[in-house]
C-alpha cells in the first residue's frame, strides 16, 4: 500500500474496524472509506458489488461481523453462522470480481478446537472437535479464511487472514446480555460500584485462562500484515501470556475500586477451558504487541465512563 490507496475498511465503526482507521490515519494511509450499516448492507449482494463496482478499492480489510459472547453466540446460532458467511461471501467475491489488490480477512481464536494444545499454532485449525457455545460463528469464520486460502491457490488472489485472540479496547460492546467477558466486567463492576452492591456475579468457576489483546495493537498488527505477509497460511495475532477469569475480575474489580465481593455462578458455563495463541510466526515477521493488560484495561475503563 502506498499512502494515497484507496483502502476500504468494512466495519470501520466496530471495535477492530474503527481501531484499523485510527492507525491507518496515523500512519498517514489519506484514502480511507468506510460505510455504515445503513449506507452500504454488506448482506445485499447486489449492494456490495455495486459498491466495488463504484468506488473500486485496492486494498480491503474485513473487519465486519456479527460478534457476541458465549450467551449470544449459544442464543442465536443460526444468525451467527447465516449473516457472517453472507457478509463475508458478499465482499471477498466482490474483492476479487472487481480487482482489490489485497484483502485481509479477520477471523477469530475460536476457529480452533477446544481441547486444542497449548499454545494453539496455525496448523491445529481442524484437528478437532469446536466449543459447541460458539461453534456457529466459529464455522462462519473456518469458511471465511479458507475461502480466501483458496482463491489464493485457485486465482492466486492475494487475500490473507489472520486470527486475533480476546480483544479488548475502546468502542467494545459493553451489554450485558451479548458483549465478551472483559468488557461485560467493567460495566458490572462499575454499575455495582455506583449502586454499593455487596457482591459481582461472574459467570462460571473463573478458572478458565483467557488471553487479551488491547484493540490498538490488533490494528497495528493488522496493517503491518497487509504493508508485509503474503503468505496462504493465516497468522495468530495475540500476546501470547494468559490469565484466568478469577485474575481478570479481581484485575478489574481493583481498577474500578469496587469494595465489594465476587461470587462465581458455577452454573453458568465456563466455555473453552483454555485458549492461548502461539505467536511465535507473527514474532518472526518482526511484529510484537505493546500495550500491557492492565494499562489497557485503566484505558478502556477511562474511555467507558466518558461514555
């Protein structure tokens, strides 16, 4: 990408989406599009090709998705698996119809199979069975990567993927019904704070170990992927370090400065029992992430109540 490229960021105003703008911006990228939900339905075929067909964008990062937590996604499977392959179908076909010269794909650390070793590399995707709880999205995304995996080999398209662990950062979903477990935190801590409750439920034992990239690091990730891989294989973009969800609520309940307790729900589920990525691939390329988690979380905190 030279810095006057017409990059298309679909999903521009969502957590990853909207971190890929920030940094595109600071790193000088000055042709940026981006379409809202009303102005461009990335579930209308007809839609996105006569947006591919107008604008014509060189570059595309797909970063629009249906996304939510173990409640939404065990909820409303057939949403999650319907609506993500008609958004992702719609624009890499449209990429490659209309001449993108690249694409990168954003998919999601559940692709892997739950009792995946650990660190999880590349090559254990499809060694396994999935996390039923999430296992309609994570097929959605299974089908997204391997479609760009071979229009590369077919057509030689130069469409990659990449995987990204938990993130985190400012314009998460903090509701409490679909949002991910660190943002769906603060906001329990903070509403039970402000009410001087005696107690935090938490969801689960707390013992699984879940890994946190902060949203900005992603991005930076992301685009040093498009400015420098080509590679078939997807890469995992994560820290590589892992905490448990007992770790992460008493991390948060001490940066809200909630003086009450946690209670764990035992029969609520815990999910995939563990899910750290090796990163070591990423590493090689020469791409490490910067921001620590407990500096992100004060972050993401300060930003939640400016809200």
């Amino acid at each position: 990408m030279d810095k006057n490229s017409k990059i298309y960021v679909a999903g521009h105003r969502g957590l990853v989406g909207s971190a890929i703008v920030r940094n595109l911006k600071e790193k000088d990228y000055r042709n940026i599009i981006g379409k809202t939900h009303v102005e461009l339905d990335l579930k209308d075929q007809n839609a996105v090709r006569s947006f591919f067909e107008r604008e014509k964008p060189e570059y595309v990062f797909l970063a629009a998705a249906k996304v939510g937590g173990i409640n939404a996604n065990n909820t409303y499977p057939a949403d999650f698996i319907y609506e993500n392959l008609e958004i992702q179908n719609n624009v890499i076909k449209a990429s490659f119809d209309y001449g993108v010269k690249k694409l990168l794909f954003l998919g999601s650390s559940c692709i892997y199979p739950k009792n995946c070793p650990q660190p999880i590399k590349e090559e254990y995707l499809l060694s396994g069975y999935l996390e039923s709880t999430n296992e309609a999205y994570a097929i959605a995304k299974i089908s997204g990567l391997k479609m760009c995996e071979y229009y590369k080999r077919q057509y030689d398209a130069n469409f990659i993927s990449c995987m990204p662990t938990n993130l985190y950062g400012s314009n998460d979903n903090f509701d409490l019904n679909n949002s991910h477990v660190l943002p769906a935190l603060i906001r329990k801590f903070h509403e039970a704070k402000k009410s001087n409750d005696a107690f935090v439920e938490v969801w689960g034992t707390g013992k699984p170990l879940r890994e946190f990239l902060h949203v900005d690091d992603m991005a930076d990730g992301c685009v040093f992927l498009m400015e420098n891989y080509d590679g078939v294989e997807h890469v995992n973009i994560g820290t590589g370090k892992e905490v448990s969800i007992k770790e992460l609520a008493e991390m948060i309940k001490e940066i809200v400065k909630f003086e009450g307790e946690i209670k764990f729900n035992r029969d609520k589920p815990d999910g995939t029992p563990r899910k750290l990525l090796d990163v070591n691939k990423l590493k090689a390329l020469g791409w490490e992430y910067k921001v620590d988690l407990r500096d992100g979380i004060r972050l993401v905190y300060e930003w939640f109540k400016k809200q």
